[in-house]
C-alpha cells in the first residue's frame, strides 16, 4: 500500500485510512478484528477514530467503544507499540 508523510512530522502512514467510528456499536467486535487485520494485512497503518465517534449510537453509548475495541486488539494481536517500519 503506498505511504504518504503525515503533515510534516516525518512520519510515513498508508495512504487510505480505516474508519473505525461504528466498530464497538453497530459493527460488531468479531467484524471489527477481521476488518482490522485485513487492513493490516493490505499494508495499512493508519486507524482514522475519535473517543465522541458513535456517543449517538444508544443511550448506553459512551463514545469509546471504538477505542477500547481497538485497544483490546493491539493487546491481543501484540501489535501495542509495535512500529510498522520493522516489519519491511
């Protein structure tokens, strides 16, 4: 997946983003992680949420629910802080 620099701070990201606003609510956790690998897997590397995403969602809604799905899935797939330029 081609990379572009984010803003001007050196950074290189994948070029296309994953939006993660619905995952915790109306996309399910079992999607989410399948979506996230996938993407992963295509060479992506650039997650596109916000803690306010889905607070619309219900009532029980919080808005963090994107977040805390992705947090669990950098924990379990051992990817926390993991940096994707080792992996080239």
């Amino acid at each position: 997946m081609k990379t572009v620099e984010l803003g001007t701070t050196g950074t290189q990201v994948s070029q296309l983003a994953l939006g993660a606003m619905l995952m915790g609510t109306s996309t399910d956790e079992t999607t989410s992680v399948r979506m996230f690998e996938d993407f992963v897997a295509s060479g992506g590397t650039f997650l596109d949420t916000a803690n306010c995403s889905a607070w619309w969602h219900s009532a029980q809604s919080t808005g963090h629910e994107s977040q805390e799905l992705l947090g669990r899935w950098f924990e379990a797939s051992g990817r926390r802080g993991h940096d994707p330029a080792s992996d080239r």
